[in-house]
C-alpha cells in the first residue's frame, strides 16, 4: 500500500502518522501549485473544477491524497479566506468522507462556519470531528464555544 506525506499534518496521532509515512512514500507531485495559481486568477470554484478534471483525465499524473484539498481548505481558512476555505473542506469531505483524517476536515469546516456565523453547521461538524478521533481536545473546546 502506498502512503502519502501530508503537507498539513493534524495536531494529533503525529506518531502514528509517521509510521505511515514511512511505509513508502507517493513521489509523484501533489497538484498544490496547479491548483493556487487557478484558485488566485480563477477563483475557488473553477479550482475545484480543474481538480476533479484533472483527477479524471490524469490520475496517475498527480498524488490526489486526502490531504490536498483538506489542506489548501485549511491553509484558507488561516488566511481568512473563508468562502474559499469551505467550499475547499465542503469538497474534500464530499469526495471521501470515509478518510482517515476526515475527522480533521469537519473540524476545519466547522472552524470555517463558525467564522460564517453558522452555529448549528459548525456543531455538526464538530460532532463528526469527535465521531473520528474522541479524543480530539480542539474540537471538544470548540464545541463547548459553540453552545455557549
């Protein structure tokens, strides 16, 4: 089985995830950079077209791991672009919500609604993000924020 080097890794099950790691490692390149330079001149919704178009017509080209659009989702959300960022981890969970780190996903996305103002949607996710990993101390503060 061939495992991949996370870009963003989550905050938590660090060991394990190097343990993976080290199981071999996916070389081919991620569509990171493809995909910033169409989100900048394009938008996010267009960057998620090309993804999936590029996963379909060249899915040996690119290393489509559960982490890429988790991680450009997250790495909008710190940088405030959050409609971005949702519709990024929106896409991500859509695409495989059964992944290893998907707990990690909803509890980005639930960070994002919450930053939208969507309290009941960011509890949702913050009750997967816990369903995945209960030991997830992040998100149990943030839900106990949330029904405060």
């Amino acid at each position: 089985m061939i495992r991949t080097l996370a870009v963003t890794s989550p905050p938590t099950r660090i060991g394990t995830l190097y343990e993976r790691i080290t199981e071999g490692l996916d070389r081919r390149p991620t569509p990171y950079t493809v995909l910033f330079h169409v989100w900048k001149d394009k938008g996010a919704r267009a960057a998620l077209d090309h993804y999936f178009q590029m996963k379909g017509d060249q899915p040996d080209a690119y290393n489509y791991h559960e982490w890429v659009l988790k991680g450009i989702g997250s790495q909008l959300l710190e940088k405030d672009s959050i409609t971005a960022a949702v519709m990024f981890l929106e896409a991500s969970l859509e695409e495989d919500p059964e992944a290893e780190y998907a707990w990690y996903g909803s509890y980005q996305l639930a960070k994002a609604y919450q930053e939208q103002g969507r309290t009941d949607d960011a509890i949702q996710q913050c009750e997967k993000a816990l369903e995945g990993n209960a030991e997830f101390e992040s998100a149990k503060t943030l839900l106990e924020e949330l029904r405060q």
